[in-house]
C-alpha cells in the first residue's frame, strides 16, 4: 500500500470524518449493550468555537470514543442553549441596525425575526465541533427551543406551581439595565471597584442643625424617605421625632431610630432609599416607609430625578455631586473600596429593584441533592475540591428567581383573567388555562400540594396531576362560569385571557438538559430516558457549578428520584502564558479553526490535553499545540519506517524476540497506569502515560531494538509482532488523535468498515512481567552509558567498541545481546576487578569498562578529567562549609537544607566516578 512521505492531516480530517459519518459509527439506540451516556453542555446558540469549547469538547470526545473501544453503547448527545439574554441583544442589535426598534414589534413579530436569526446564524459551533472530530450522536441534536423541550420546561413549571414550590412575589431583585431583565444571584459577578464615599449634609427641619450622612450613590438621595440612627447612639438621641430635609428635591423625610444602624460606620446616620437597597427595603417595610424608585428600566432617572430626568445614573453621579457642592450640602469625599455587582452576561452594573417576578422555593428541593454529593457520592466530583464549593452554596441556597423580562424564552404559563393580585391561573395550555380560571371563578380554586409530602416520583405527580386535571374538566362541563363585569355577566373566554409576558430563565430549561433530551418529562417511562439515564460522566466548567451542575442534580432527583449522572469532570479555564483569561478584548483568544488548520486537530487536541489537569487553569500556548503536531509526525514516520522495511522469512534474533518481550510487558504495565489515571479522571496523565509509551518505549527503543542491518530484510515473525503492537498503541492514542489513528489503521491493511479503528476493542489488561521491565530498565542505564561516553569523547556509531563489566549486581546475560546491538559492542566481558587504561561508568554497583587505547588522546584526557575533578573538588568544600555553618542549617527551611545535602553527596559521588577513570587511565 502506498504511504504518502508525509502525513496531510486537513485530508485525512476531511475523510474519516466523512467515513465515520456514512457509516453511522456515532449513532447509538437502545440494544443490549451497557449504555455509556453523555450529554454536551449545550453552548449558546450564539456561540462560536473558543479555546474553552475546545478542551472541554475534547475530553468529553476522549471518553466517548474510550467507551465506544470497550464494547459499549457509547451515546454524546450534542445540543445548544437558546441563551435569553444573549440571543434577545443580537436580535436588538439586528433589528436596530434595520431601523426597526423592539418596541414596534408584536411578541409574535418579535419571535419571528429571533428564528430566523437562530436559523441563519445558530449552530454554528455544532459544525465547528465536527472539525475538532467531536463523535456526538448528530442525529439526537437537542436546541432548549425545540418543541418538545419547550413543553417539557412548561409541564415542570406547572407541576412545580401546584406543588406549591413556585410562587409570584413583590421582590427586591438584580436587574440588569443594558439587557433590561432580572437576573439571579448566582449570574451577578461581585468586584471589587474604587469609587468614593461623599459625606452628604441634610438639614433638620426647623432648625439650623444639619446631619451628615455617607453614600457611594449621591444620586439616589432623590429617592430617600428617611434617615436612620442607632437608638443607643447618644450623639442623636435629640433628633428622636424630628425630620430631616433631603437635599435638592427639598422632601421631608422622618428621623427613625433603628438597631441595624451600625455607629461605627461612616457617620452613624444612614439614609433610607426602599427602592434602591434591599437592606433598606426591610427598613423601609418594618417602618411604613414610602417606596420611591427614581430609575427607569434602562438605569436612567424618571421624572422622581427631576431636572435630571432621562439622564444615565453614573452621569447623574457626577452632576449632582457639582450641585451639592455648589450648594454646600457636599461635606467631602473619600477613597473607597466597594464589591460592585455586574451582570455575568453584559457586564453591565446591577440595579437593585422591585419588581414582581416568579420565584422557585429552593431549600426543600436542594436536600437529596446535597445528600448525593456529600453523603452517599452517588455523584463524585472530580477534583474534590470542588465538595466544598458546592457545600456551600447548597447550605446557603436562596429561592430562584426565574423569570426574565424577555421575549426568547419559554414564556411563563401563568394567564391572568382580573386584575386581582391573585386573579390568575397557571396551566400547560391556554385551553386548560381556561378551565382552571372558570373553575376559580366558580369558587373551586385550585389547591397547591402540601410541598413537605410530595410523591417520591415527581412522574407519579405530574400523571396525578393530569388525573385531577380531567376531574376538573368533567366539572366545568356541569358548571356555567361567568366573569361579572359590571350588572352584566358574560361567560368566560380564551380572549379573556392574558398570559404572563415574561419568559423563564434559560438555565430553568438547561437544569432538565439530561432528562428532557431524550424526552423524560413528557414521557417519563419512554426506552431511551429507561436505557440512557443516568448519564454517566459530565464535563464542564466550575464557573457553572452553580447556576447548571447544582441545578441538574436538583431536577434528578425531583423529577426522577435519582441521579442526573454519576461523575462530574471539572476542567479548568484556559489562560495565556501571562495567566490572564482569555477574551476578545485581551486579543489573547487565537482563532480556534486556525490552529486546527495550522496543527491539524490531533494536534492541537494533543496541546490542549497535555497541560490540563482536572480543576486547574490550563496555560495554553500554541507551542503545546505544535508537540501535538510533532507527536503525530512521530508516529507517521515510525509507522512508514517499519512498512519500508523487506520481510524475509528468517529466525529471529535474540535480541528481537527480548524486545518484543519486554515491550509487551512494558506495554501491559503502562495500560494498567492509563487505567488508573482514567479511573480519577486525570485525563492528560493518561495521555502522558500513552505519549512517552509511544515516543519513548516504543520509538525510541523498540524500534532501534527490531531494527534490521542496513539493507537487510527483517524477519516475518518480529514483523508481524511489531505491526501488532504498533496496533495496540493506534487503539490506546485512538480517543485522543482519532483522525491520525483511523488513517495508519487503514493504512496497515484493507479493512472492512466493521474493522475499522473507531469500533475497534480497547486492549485488555494483562499480568505485568515486572521482572523483565525492571531488567530492560538497568539494560538501558548502561547502553545510555556508553551512548555518553561516544558522545562526551566523540566515537562515532560505527566504530566498535568492547565493553568489560564489573558484575556486583549480578545481573541476567541475556540481555548482552541488546545492549550489543545498540551500542554496536564486538563483545562483553564479566571481569573480577577494574580494568586499566579504560574510561568506566557506573550502573548502581555494577563498574564498566570501555578500553579507549587509539581511540582518543589519553594525556588530554587525563587533563580534563583533572580539571573536572579540581572543580568539583572546590564545589564540594563550598556546600561542606555551608553546612557546617550551624546559623545556615538552624534558620534555612528544611527543603533548602535536603537540596544542600544532596548537592554534596552528588559531588562526592562524581569525585569517585573521576578518580577511577584517572586511576585507569594512568
């Protein structure tokens, strides 16, 4: 068969993928087999592939296509996120370079350009996934908009409703100004900002006294309503019952008295804005405050800010800090550290504001979930570390605020009949909506599930719920609703109906991802979600430990009394060298398809793995990329050296038949470390293992080992066992460099595609010969000894040497004949003592002796090795003097002292090596 000189990766991407594809190898359905089941943390719909996506889509493809090798039914089931916040903006953004202003647009005319927005640019990443060689099962690819997804997000809502767990409240929450939504704690990043704390006098109501108060937000003293003290602050006990006089908008607003005022803090006077602070809204509650908001959506001031009406509130800052100076309300101002919160999403700096939004009650719900980590590891973090992190967020949970001020979205199945605070309905469709409100009307309202003794399966709940759903609809057949208006009463109808506009949070879809993908909400006892669920592994970010993988496990467990999967991989972040995040505006993010390009995706898979162990940040570097890169070419040209070689149908030789042996064993004893590493999920130890089998042992020695004479034939039978061999490592790298693998397989024999690489058996673990690996061990110390003193006295290769050994170790013969052949010896003699005129080394106790007589210039020789010694002599007084220097040894650390320690015994060690070699030399 002919083999191209060089390896054309972008070729060989381009075929296998194509070959894979037709022959369905990725796609998997329910069979006997053990099903391996993984899900793709769905990417935004938005998204293009980043160096994230990368090494998080690798590692997942690596255990995928390792399962696929092991005989099971390997399922990736690939999908995108819908992404509210980040699909609503584009589609904004899109519309408005159109002329077109959201606010124009029908719901219905809204949502028609976000398809055809999705469909034009979405999916995009899915694609680029393919030129990695991601094997996702294609035709199971899931979107959180689809259809069947979207009800499944609908009937959870409903079925959650009626257990009385979600529930509409009048809260203080984040709201995001630039995307103009709500968003839970857990999307509000904290950081830390230097602003300025002005100390801001206030004028006590008939009186010349005045009182000074200190803020970090000047322009929300339009919407204050009072000034607090500490009533055990003696400096204000006069001012119990007097008013103060707000600056600019001149309001009269009470001195209250509260011990939540902190004395020490600033001036021991607080201004209350109920609006603006969730601290203050309690205060505001417990003291019948008036609630004054002075923002518009978009973080601008209403007619509440008056002369700065319609103007940002960071530009309202600065202006109103110049009129309260003018006027002289503006004490000072300091330098202050304060934690900002900013949106996850827009970066945009969170307004805390009321609002009425839907709330799912989280303490009840997080408690197997909890239980399953930290308990009974039912789910098994990987690294550990992260058991803590979880911990505490579980133990601190908060309800989930889980409605948002968006269009693209699964909008909330609340519909509304009155303007009651409680003249509403919550229901899977407006047509059951409708039933339920007449029912309500009628005076049978729709009582919530106790939430403290729910069915263990919430299947069971939701077929209940269906039951008593065709309950109701048999009563309201009997029953004639009305809804009174006025004298006039009018039966109730679907145009009476208002349904809520809200859509819910994208996460409240991705918390069912592995469930609803293969529709076990809709149909909870349907094969696939019996056969593939649980999942087995998830591979993701600790970034979203929070806001999805916490999620998932709650959603398992409510909704399927088990686990959602069974070990949770966490990556790390991908960093630049200078271990800065990578992002567009560091322009520090390379362009992920060039690389692939540039190194092939074997390649650039390789770079990625080779640096990223579990939990940590991986520092990339396009270096690591190009070892990838190296590494495959290694192994191509390896491969074609053997196929070069002419088969003769000859004994084998001694030395042949040991290496093959010992590589087997080599071979076995690295699958079992590989095991190991796989079984903790250290990942790229496992490739490193693989790596330095195949560079190392197999390249490095096995080869040198097989290799025929110049011009000679090798024999058939060590051929055919290092083809072998060569095919074991092939499936081993496989997971890793899939396309490059598949390539050499095909290229070492006419394959069937039921006998190609991908579905081929992962090796199995044998017996390790240890004695034999630890023989070949000392075997290459000395054949390294001799290769360094060619090197050192420069002897070329096919200059043949003796070699005398000095045999205390008493070592096994048998493998003169390897150590012959790679160091091209005459012979090897076992002498009884040291042998003169003859440069020696030392293997452990074991001294040898190369006779170097005509080979080199002896009284040179003996020169250096004099200056070596002299040297190394002076260095060793060195450290000697510094370690008997008791103030050194008592104040220096411990691991300053062993590298001292070890430094002397090196160099005395090396001062007898050279004294030998003069002594025989002389």
């Amino acid at each position: 068969m002919d083999i191209p000189s060089k390896y054309d990766a972008q070729k060989a991407e381009n075929h296998w993928y194509g070959y894979w594809m037709e022959h369905k190898y990725f796609d998997s359905v329910p069979d006997d087999r053990e099903p391996y089941t993984i899900v793709i943390p769905p990417p935004n719909v938005t998204g293009v592939l980043h160096m994230g996506h990368m090494m998080n889509a690798t590692l997942q493809d690596v255990l995928t296509r390792r399962a696929r090798l092991m005989g099971k039914n390997a399922c990736w089931v690939p999908g995108m996120d819908h992404a509210s916040i980040a699909t609503e903006a584009k589609v904004v953004a899109k519309l408005k370079s159109e002329g077109i202003d959201k606010s124009d647009l029908s719901r219905e005319e809204f949502l028609k350009h976000a398809w055809e927005w999705t469909d034009e640019y979405g999916g995009v990443i899915l694609d680029q996934l393919k030129k990695l060689g991601c094997s996702c099962d294609w035709h199971r690819t899931k979107f959180t908009m689809d259809d069947a997804m979207y009800k499944s997000v609908i009937k959870v809502f409903v079925d959650l409703f009626n257990k009385g767990l979600i529930y509409r409240g009048h809260r203080m929450v984040n709201w995001d100004p630039e995307a103009q939504t709500t968003l839970s704690d857990e999307e509000v990043i904290y950081e830390e900002k230097q602003g300025l704390l002005y100390y801001l006098s206030y004028p006590i109501e008939g009186s010349s006294e005045k009182v000074t108060i200190a803020t970090t937000r000047p322009e929300t003293i339009l919407g204050d309503t009072a000034i607090c003290v500490n009533p055990h602050d003696d400096r204000f006990r006069h001012l119990k019952g007097k008013k103060a006089i707000v600056p600019i908008c001149a309001r009269v607003v009470p001195i209250i008295e509260d011990g939540y005022v902190d004395m020490e803090f600033g001036t021991g006077c607080l201004k209350i804005t109920p609006a603006h602070d969730i601290n203050d809204k309690a205060l505001g509650e417990k003291h019948d405050l008036e609630t004054i908001d002075i923002f518009n959506a978009d973080a601008t001031l209403n007619s509440f800010g008056l002369h700065y009406e319609g103007k940002d509130r960071f530009v309202v800052r600065k202006e109103i800090t110049k009129e309260l100076e003018e006027k002289g309300f503006l004490v000072k101002t300091e330098d202050y550290v304060n934690k900002v919160g900013t949106s996850e999403r827009t970066k945009a700096v969170i307004e805390p504001r009321l609002s009425d939004q839907w709330f799912l009650k989280m303490e009840e719900l997080a408690q197997p979930a909890l239980k399953a980590v930290l308990e009974t590891e039912e789910v098994k973090f990987f690294p550990k570390k992260f058991d803590n992190t979880y911990r505490h967020w579980m133990e601190n949970i908060r309800d989930w605020n889980i409605s948002r001020q968006l269009w693209w979205g699964q909008q909330i199945p609340a519909y509304y009949y009155g303007d009651g605070q409680d003249d509403f309905v919550v229901a899977e469709t407006k047509e059951e909506a409708l039933e339920k409100a007449r029912l309500k009307l009628n005076g049978h309202p729709e009582p919530a599930s106790p939430t403290g003794r729910r069915p263990r399966r919430a299947t069971e709940t939701m077929e209940d719920a269906s039951k008593k759903a065709n309950e109701k609809r048999a009563l309201t057949s009997r029953t004639s609703a009305v809804l009174s208006t006025g004298s006039v009463e009018k039966p109730l109808e679907l145009q009476d109906l208002r349904q809520d506009e809200d859509a819910l949070d994208t996460w409240f879809s991705s918390w069912l991802w592995p469930i609803s993908v293969f529709n076990g909400i809709l149909e909870p006892d349907n094969k696939e979600i019996n056969y593939y669920y649980p999942t087995n592994d998830l591979v993701t970010g600790p970034d979203i430990i929070f806001f999805w993988v916490a999620r998932m496990i709650v959603s398992g467990y409510e909704f399927r009394n088990e686990r959602p999967f069974q070990n949770v991989y966490f990556t790390g972040l991908v960093r630049d060298k200078q271990r800065r995040k990578m992002s567009k505006s560091l322009g520090n993010s390379p362009d992920a398809l060039k690389l692939i390009e540039e190194y092939g995706a074997d390649g650039v898979r390789v770079g990625l793995l080779l640096s990223s162990a579990a939990g940590n940040d991986l520092m990339f570097d396009e270096d690591l990329c190009q070892q990838g890169k190296n590494f495959a070419n290694k192994i191509w040209n390896g491969f074609r050296l053997v196929k070069g070689w002419e088969v003769g149908d000859l004994p084998q030789p001694e030395a042949s038949k040991l290496g093959i042996a010992w590589y087997t064993a080599k071979f076995d004893q690295t699958l079992a470390e590989i095991e190991n590493h796989f079984s903790k999920y250290r990942i790229s130890d496992a490739l490193m293992a693989i790596y330095k089998l195949v560079w190392d042992d197999y390249s490095s020695w096995l080869l040198e080992i097989i290799k025929p004479d110049y011009q000679k034939p090798i024999d058939k039978t060590t051929y055919e066992e290092v083809i072998a061999l060569f095919e074991q490592n092939l499936k081993l790298l496989h997971p890793f460099m899939p396309f490059l693998t598949e390539e050499v397989w095909q290229h070492i024999a006419k394959r069937s595609p039921q006998e190609a690489l991908v579905v081929s058996e992962w090796p199995k673990t044998q017996n390790v010969d240890a004695d034999l690996t630890k023989e070949f061990e000392f075997a290459a110390e000395v054949v390294s000894g001799v290769r360094n003193i060619r090197k050192e006295k420069n002897i070329p290769m096919k200059e043949v040497l003796e070699l005398s050994v000095l045999d205390e170790e008493k070592t096994s013969k048998k493998w003169d004949t390897v150590i012959e052949k790679l160091t091209n010896l005459s012979k090897i003699t076992y002498v009884d003592a040291s042998v003169e005129g003859a440069l020696s080394f030392r293997v452990k106790s074991n001294e040898y002796f190369i006779p170097v007589s005509g080979t080199i210039d002896i009284e040179a020789e003996i020169q250096k090795i004099e200056e070596e010694l002299k040297y190394t002599k002076g260095f060793l007084r060195s450290i000697q003097k510094k370690l008997s220097n008791e103030r050194f040894v008592n104040n220096a650390p411990e691991l300053v002292i062993d590298t001292e320690r070890k430094k002397k015994a090196d160099a005395e060690a090396k001062i007898e090596t050279l004294e030998k070699s003069l002594s025989s030399l002389k």
